[in-house]
C-alpha cells in the first residue's frame, strides 16, 4: 500500500514535471552544459597549464601523493600522470549536476501546487506527510540520477574524443564506480529532500532554492582538498563518506517529517 502511494505520487509529480518545458530542458540539458564545462576546464587546465603544473610544488605533491594512493599509475608519463589526475576531479565535479536539477526542479514542486491549490487535493488523500515528502523528492532524484550516469557516459566519451581513451582504464576505477553509485544517489536524494523541504516552507521558489544552494558548497570543498592533494578519497574513503550523506538523508527525512504536519502546511500557506 505505501508502495502504491509513492508510485502515485511520483506519477503525479512525473506528469507535470516532463509537460513543463522548463523542467525537461534542465534536466536534459543542464547537465550536458555542466559535463561540457568540466571537460573545458580540464583541457584548458592542461593544454595552457600543463608544464607549469608539474613545476608547481603545490600541484606536484598532489600529483605525487595521488600515484602513491593509485599505484597502477606509476608506469605512466609525468604528463599522462598529471591528465588522469586532472581527470579524476570530475569525480566530485558530477555531484553538481543532481544538485543543479534540484535547485532547478524540487523547488518549484510544492511552491507551484501552493499558488494553484492544488496540494489540498492531495493531503484529503490517506497519504502520510512523509510519503508525500519522500515521493516528491524521488519523483525529481530518479529521472536526475539517472541523467548524472548517462552525462558520465558522456564524459568519458569526451575524453576519448580528446585522444586520452588510453587512459579511460585509470579514471573508472573503484573510486569511480563508488562515487557514481553510491555517493551519487545519496547527494541527489538530499538535494531533491532539501528542495522539498525549502519549497514547502518557503513563500517563494528563489528562497526554497537557497537552501539547496548549500550543498553546493561542501561539495566544492570536496574537489578543493583533493585538486590540492590535502586529501585524496580512496574507496574506503569514498564509501565511509557515502554512507555518512546516506545516513544524512536519513535524519533531514524524519526532520522533514517532523516539521511538516498537514495542519501546519495548510495554515502557514494560506
């Protein structure tokens, strides 16, 4: 039964989310300008920068720590050395990309069925505040998680084009795949939870998108302390801090649950 509740919501949610022009855009193409951006950076970062890199103490050391940390590496060219390093910041960098289609998406989501009254409807239904939270958060972390994959598919065919296929083999490593698969759909789910609460609390979508705003943040920490070598994420690493965003999600649910009564939504939006 609680399994059919969430299947409507996010059905219902699906509706108006791939009928609004708006919404299909930024979640199609969005993170398409976000890969593009990030593959930029990295080309630029090498072509003009590349020499200078490796006579830099700051970025020397990091390389240097990152080929102790990932051994397999060793073999290959200072240079080569130095692309797979600049291409495995894009490990972090896709973590933007759910994050975006939230601040883009979740925030409309309640704020828009306030001003049309619609919501209403949908709390005179046997449906628990937390099965309406967590349904609008997944009907927005589904169609967003699985663009992020498909936008790493085209990464690493961008990488390819630019003549580094060679070293494909030393970006997907396990790292990698944790990231993708299991860090991944735990940010998506507190950005898309964190969206939700924002726009059910919120008087308008531009204060609802402040809080998911900041999430961008730690996540930009994350790339500055492993693009300046301060830390690099092993796997053990990687799945200890995934699980700790899974454990958060957790905890901003039964918050959110707290928070948002059907009375209490009811009163405060009208």
């Amino acid at each position: 039964m609680v399994l059919k509740r969430l299947q409507n919501i996010i059905i219902k949610e699906w509706q108006v989310l791939f009928t609004d022009l708006n919404s299909a855009l930024m979640i199609t193409i969005l993170p398409l300008l976000i890969v593009g951006q990030g593959v930029l950076y990295i080309w630029l970062a090498f072509r003009f920068g590349g020499e200078e890199m490796l006579t830099t103490g700051l970025f020397r050391n990091a390389v240097e720590n990152f080929s102790n940390v990932t051994p397999q590496i060793q073999h290959l060219t200072e240079k080569e050395q130095l692309i797979v390093f600049l291409l495995h910041q894009f490990n972090f960098f896709l973590l933007l990309i759910p994050i975006m289609v939230a601040v883009s998406v979740s925030t409309f989501s309640i704020v828009e069925e306030k001003t049309t009254g619609s919501l209403e409807a949908l709390l005179a239904t046997p449906v628990h505040t937390w099965e309406l939270l967590l349904g609008k958060a997944l009907s927005g972390a589904i169609p967003a998680l699985i663009v992020t994959w498909y936008s790493a598919g085209v990464y690493l065919l961008a990488i390819n084009a630019l003549g580094w296929g060679h070293l494909i083999g030393h970006v997907t490593t396990v790292t990698w795949y944790l990231t993708l698969f299991l860090m991944t759909p735990a940010v998506t789910m507190l950005s898309f939870m964190l969206g939700v609460i924002g726009s059910a609390k919120a008087k308008d979508a531009k204060s609802a998108q402040n809080l998911v705003i900041v999430i961008i943040l730690p996540i930009l920490a994350l790339i500055a302390v492993q693009v300046t070598g301060v830390i690099w994420f092993t796997p053990i690493l990687t799945a200890v801090l995934a699980l700790v965003i899974v454990f958060v999600d957790i905890i901003v649910l039964r918050i959110a649950v707290n928070l948002f009564h059907r009375e209490s939504i009811l009163t405060e939006w009208h």
